[in-house]
C-alpha cells in the first residue's frame, strides 16, 4: 500500500486544528493516517468499525470524517448519511480499495464531500483533509454569522463582532441618548455614516429626520446656503426662497461628514448656531430657533487644523463634546467572514450561499484594505460581476488585491491615451454585467448601480447589441 511516512512532504499548519474522525477497518492504514494527522496538530479519533462511527458522531462534534467505504456491517455509505442527518455541517473524505463507479455514484448521492482510491499518498491525503476541512470551518462561521445578522437590531448596519466592533457597539448605546454633539473620526471608508446613523436611531430623536451633508461636496459659495437655507435674491441664482439642512434636520440629527473641511467663515456661522440654537438663512436677518442635534465625522485630524489656522479651536471644542473612534478594517481581521458574506447577500442575492476558494481567501486576508469596508464590498461586488454565479477564485478579485501576474512583465506597458483605456475598460465591464445577469438590462443596471436608461446610453456608445454578448437569449 503506498502510504507515506507521517509527515512526508506535507506542509503541517499551526494555524487551523481540525478534529478528525477516521474509519478504517485496516489497523495499519488506520494507525498510520491517525498518527499524521496527529502529528499535523490535529485532534483525532479512530474506529475500526461504522457502528463505532456513528456512536463517535453522536457524542462529538467533527469538522472531518475520514471513512472507508467497505466496513464490516455499518458501510462508509452509512456513516456518511448519519453525518448528512446529524446537527451541523461536516466534511465527509470516503476512501475504497474498489474503483466502481457505481458506488461513487452512490458516495455522492450520499453527499459525500470527496473520493479517495486505494493505494493513495499521505501526503494528498492530508492536503485533500486540511482544505476540506478549511471550508468546512468557513461555511459554519458564515451560517453563524446569517444567524447574528438575522438578531441584530438599529446597528444592524454596522457589521461585526470582535472586539472592537462590541466596544463600539457599546459606545453608540452609551452615547445615543444625549442630546450633545458628537465627532466621529475614523479613516475613509471604516462606516462613519453608519455609525452616525446607529446613535440616531438608538436616540429619542429617532422619530425625527436623519439628514446627512457632505461638507467636501459643496463649494465655499454654496456651503452656507446649504446649511443654513435662503430666502429669494439672496445670491444670484436664488429664484426663490429654500430652507437649510439644519430646517430639514429639525427635531431629529443632522450628519456633518468631513467637517473639516468646512471653510473659517461658514465656521464662524456654525459656531452662533451652536451658541444661539438658531440660524439665519441667507438673504435674512431674522433668525429661526432650531432644534437638531449635530453629528460630525472627519477622517482628519482637526487639532493639527487648528493648529494650521483651517479650523476655529472654540467650534472644535462646541462640537467634540462626545467623541467616537472608528476602528480600520486592519484592526479587526475576525469580522471578514461577517463582511464577506454580508455584501456577497447584497450584490449575489440572499438566496446563494458563499463559495469562496480558499486562495481567494488568503488574497482577501494578506491584503492591507487602505480603503477599509468601503474597499471590501467594493471587491466583493467585483468579484460577484466576474463568477457569475461560480465560486469566488483569485482570478476574480480586484488586480490590486489578488496582486501582480508575472505574466504582465512580459507585456510591454501600453502608450494609449488613458481615455482610450478606460473606455475599454467600461465597455467589458458593461458586457460582464450584462452576462452575469444573462442580458437582462434592469438586472445589469442594478448591479452597476446606474439607471436602465443610462445604461441604454452606455450600451449604444459602446456599440454593444445582444449579439456582442455570450448568451443568444436577451432580454429585449
């Protein structure tokens, strides 16, 4: 029987402990994959027998099985089905002396994970049970991870459940029933709108409007009739008298993203708000009493603009009364299967489970995400477009996370005009989408995040027909 020595030529992995159950009527085979296993840092149990199988599978839990398949009385057939009715989700590996293949039909039918012939390497052996045994843990932490989505309540946006991410929890209860303002400070893309959101909604103002302005967004000229509203003639362009973001925030919150950013002589008008609790629309001198509570949120930092003269010291303190930190997506490593399969729902449907290659995994978790969540649902909907239905591979995520293909080096860099690239690069995108969703145009459109007829008008620039596209059959 060609089984090799424990160990032989197989990487062992620290980081993963599987428990192993092994089947096998051959005491020589048996002892021989359960001393590798164990050597690989695996807990192991081995039986000679299916009835001694079951009894095991009844009183532990295992993340594998790894089962003969002819078995005095009980078969490996048998102790594959008493895995398939019992609680959770185990990994099944049968292994036979007889290549039939009719009793592979059977495994299978059995949902038997994979089949082994008879003299087989320990090595192969080892990698087929440790990768089995790699997704088996996934599937388990993503299923727990649907049930913790499915109890989650007003932070339910906010996806998570390290440490970190129940510490922030905790700080939105604890701050969410004030009446103070709040600064929200985090790197671009960790969620501070969600949070912001999670302490209205947490809040007694949450009857109230939430309304959000993106102070980076709006021009000096534009930004104080933004907040605080104008009446007719006040500017050029004022053909009639709007009311602020402050009015439409009234008796709930109003979220200032980026307040940083917000010119010194808008600041000035924020700060007499604060103090008076009343506005004065542009164009007017008469002022509005006002009932918001102000929520801010900057990625930077606002004592280094103090100290450069681009933000006023006596704002900064009305408006930090209450401080939340947004913790990077670096910093809390546990939550992606939570993330992953929270934006695969979104953008795959809630009725697909995650299929994820274990290298697409390791690309996803090597990769620093300077751009934080934000970053992540942006590759996993890159990746959704790109399998179309098939389980995520590496070749499926974005170039900057599944890293540089030697091959490139080989291509000389191109010299044509960036526009020319780009419109290149949206006219495949257009036909990726469009055959992921097999031609349906409102599918595509949803999935690309633009209007049907948008994409109509893409379609047509781009000379894109249905005979462009992969399928025959398109939606008209």
């Amino acid at each position: 029987m060609r089984i090799g020595a424990p160990g032989d030529g197989h990487q062992q992995k620290t980081h993963m402990k599987l428990e192993i159950l092994i089947v096998e009527d051959d005491a020589l085979v048996r002892s021989t994959m359960r001393d590798a296993m164990a050597e690989a840092g695996h807990r192991v149990e081995a039986v000679a027998a299916g009835e001694a199988a079951i009894a095991c599978l009844g009183a532990a839990r295992f993340d594998v099985v790894v089962s003969d398949v002819r078995l005095p009385n009980q078969s490996g057939l048998a102790v594959a089905r008493a895995v398939r009715q019992g609680p959770g989700r185990c990994g099944v590996i049968l292994i036979t002396a007889h290549g039939d293949v009719s009793e592979a039909v059977d495994a299978l039918k059995a949902g038997v994970d994979d089949y082994v012939i008879k003299p087989f390497d320990m090595a192969e052996m080892m990698i087929r049970v440790e990768r089995l045994g790699e997704r088996i843990l996934l599937i388990r932490e993503l299923r727990e991870a649907r049930a913790q989505l499915a109890e989650t309540s007003y932070s339910g946006r906010l996806i998570g459940r390290s440490p970190l991410l129940v510490a922030l929890h905790e700080r939105i209860r604890t701050l969410a029933p004030s009446n103070a303002s709040v600064v929200i400070v985090g790197e671009s893309g960790t969620g501070k709108e969600l949070v912001a959101r999670a302490l209205h909604e947490a809040s007694p103002r949450a009857a109230g409007p939430f309304v959000a302005v993106n102070c980076a967004a709006f021009p000096e000229t534009l930004i104080e009739a933004e907040l605080f509203g104008h009446e007719r003639g006040a500017f050029t362009g004022a053909m009639q008298r709007r009311d602020g973001r402050f009015k439409a925030a009234e008796a709930g919150t109003l979220f200032l993203d980026e307040v940083g950013e917000i010119p010194l002589s808008v600041q000035a008008k924020l700060l007499r708000v604060l103090q008076e609790r009343s506005i004065e629309p542009l164009g007017s001198n008469r002022p509005v009493p006002t009932d918001v509570r102000l929520i801010c949120a900057t990625h930077r930092n606002l004592r280094q603009l103090i100290a450069a003269g681009k933000f006023r010291e006596d704002l900064y303190y009305r408006l930090n009364v209450l401080d939340i930190q947004v913790p990077p997506l670096r910093s809390r490593r546990g939550d992606f299967p939570l993330l992953v399969n929270h934006f695969y729902r979104r953008f795959a449907g809630t009725e697909r489970e995650l299929r994820m290659h274990p290298d697409a995994w390791a690309k996803l978790l090597g990769h620093s995400f300077p751009g934080n969540v934000r970053e992540l649902e942006h590759a996993i909907h890159h990746a959704v477009v790109l399998a179309q239905g098939e389980e995520i591979a590496v070749a499926h995520l974005p170039a900057d996370i599944r890293g540089r293909d030697p091959r490139e080096d080989e291509v000389p860099p191109s010299t044509r005009p960036l526009a020319d690239s780009m419109k290149d690069f949206e006219r495949q995108y257009l036909i990726m989408a469009l055959n992921a969703t097999s031609g349906t145009k409102s599918k595509a459109a949803r999935l690309l995040g633009i209007s049907r007829k948008t994409l109509w008008e893409k379609l047509k620039g781009h000379h894109i027909t249905d005979s462009t596209l992969e399928d025959d059959e398109l939606d008209p």
